[in-house]
C-alpha cells in the first residue's frame, strides 16, 4: 500500500534557491539586498542569509518594472509602495460596497 505524503512548502529559501527561483544569478540577489528591494528574513542562521517563500515574486516584480516601465533601482520601492496602497484600497472599496448593499436591502 502506499502512503500519501501532503505537499510541504519551505518556510524559508536560501540565497541560490532564491536565485534558482527567480532565474537570476545569487550576485543579483545580494544587489537586491544591497538596494533594500528585498530584504532577508531576521537573524543569521546557518546556511543564511534566508528568505521568504514570496521572495522569487518580488525579485520578478522588480525586474518586471525595470524592465518594462524603464525605472531605475531607487524608484522601485516607491513604485511597489504606491501598488501596494492601491491593493489595499481596493480591498476596502470591495468591503465598503459590499456592507452598503448588506445595509440597504
């Protein structure tokens, strides 16, 4: 009989698994930190620096704006900080709808 085993995902990623992920070479993942796109998770554990899971998808958000709306490094953490207000506006817009229709029913 065989046995089935659940999915697990890491909790954390290394710098090459980050690379790997990401399809970039671990010199641009340490530039990355270096500009503060990505940050490592706390502490020096062995076998760090350490990332979040959702670290590959940030590193293509950010080579995605680079390279298609030409912006630079510098202009990168404003812009992510900007998308990230919209999302969470949006978000409030949909919950805000949703009880004013709730209410006037």
């Amino acid at each position: 009989m065989s046995q089935m085993y659940s999915l697990a995902y890491p909790w954390r990623l290394n710098l090459e698994a980050v690379a790997r992920s990401s399809g970039v070479h671990p010199d641009i993942v340490r530039r990355f930190v270096e500009l503060d796109l990505i940050r490592p998770l706390g502490g020096d554990a062995p076998g760090g620096p350490w990332f979040s899971p959702r670290t590959p998808e940030l590193i293509a958000r950010v080579l995605r704006l680079h390279a298609e709306l030409s912006l630079n490094y510098a202009a990168i953490p404003l812009v992510l900080d900007l998308l990230a207000r919209v999302d969470a506006l949006e978000r409030r817009l949909v919950e805000i709808t949703q009880v004013e229709r709730t209410t006037s029913r």
